[in-house]
C-alpha cells in the first residue's frame, strides 16, 4: 500500500484524455513553467509526454494524441 503522504506528480493525476483536450504542448509548457519555478523533478514534464509534442502529437488539436482523432 502506498504512503498517502508521499508526493505524487500532477501529471500523474491528469488523464491522457484531458491532456488531448488541452493538448499537450500546452501541459508540457505548464510543466516546464513550474519546474523552473520550483526546480522539482516531480513537476518536470515526462518524457513521454515530451517525445509525443517533439513529434507533432498534440492532441485533438493535430488529430492524434494518446488517441487517434477522425
């Protein structure tokens, strides 16, 4: 059973689903924000999160994201 009081990202919280909504260029823009405010690894952007806005997978926005948009 996990601590309930060990810290837990919040990007770990958001579902795949929102971050296509918001698209993830913008969370990742949000997590580089609050990293280099309170240099914690827990608010860094993670790195899969990263590789998909590097290859253009932003979302609902582009058609893809963690789901394949029609």
């Amino acid at each position: 059973m996990r601590d309930r009081k060990s810290p837990r990202s919040p990007w770990r919280r958001q579902s795949r689903r929102t971050t296509d909504e918001i698209a993830g260029h913008r969370a990742t823009r949000n997590a580089d924000q609050l990293y280099a405010e309170y240099k914690e690894p827990l608010y860094a952007a993670p790195p899969l999160l990263q590789r998909m806005v590097d290859a253009g997978r932003l979302g609902r926005k582009t058609g893809s994201g963690f789901y394949p948009y029609a």
